[in-house]
C-alpha cells in the first residue's frame, strides 16, 4: 500500500494540487475545499483526532498511513517533513478511490 500511496502522491505533486501541514489541510477541510486528505499516524494524536473529526463532518476520505512525516513530505518532493497533505485536486492519480476505500468510517 506505501508504494501505491508513495506513487499516487507523486502524481498528485505532478499533475493535481495539495496543501501541507495542519493549519493549512484543516483550512481546506473546513472550507471544503479538500477532495482527501493524507495524514501519518506517526503525529501527535490531538492533531490526527482533530482532522479526523472535521473530515467526518464534511464527509472527506482520511487516509492513515504509516509512512513517517519525513517520507511523506519525500513523496512530495519536498526537503520538509509534513504528517498531513489535503490533496485539493487529484490529478490524474487515484487517490481519492485510495482514500475512500482506507476511510473507516465511511465503512460504517
């Protein structure tokens, strides 16, 4: 699953739009601007709980993943770690079918 996520990050670098970090993916989320979001489990859980919970309530796919925040910002191409990407517009990748799939509450 990290190497698909790793690749479909890539293309939404290349091809679609995203915020980093906290502030900013919460903004997006709030203004319902963000299509999925991406966050490490390896983060402070205050700040994974929160972004959950507005995500729920705006009804966007959360998609935990493992990979540090180091990796994740790599995925990026960028030289900074971030633990939470709201992905504004996918591109031409399959993140969102990603996210829906891994969001456990939209199984519920």
């Amino acid at each position: 699953m990290n190497v698909d996520l790793k690749q479909s990050l890539q293309v939404v670098s290349r091809t679609g739009s995203y915020v980093v970090g906290f502030k900013e993916s919460l903004r997006k989320i709030e203004e319902k601007k963000a299509v999925a979001v991406v966050a490490s489990t390896k983060t402070d859980p205050t700040l994974l709980t929160k972004i959950r919970i507005f995500a729920k309530a705006m009804e966007i796919p959360v998609l935990l993943t493992n990979l540090s925040p180091a990796e994740l910002g790599l995925s990026l191409r960028k030289p900074f770690p971030t633990s939470f990407i709201a992905v504004i517009d996918p591109g031409s990748s399959d993140i969102v079918d990603q996210a829906r799939s891994e969001t456990s509450w939209e199984k519920e």
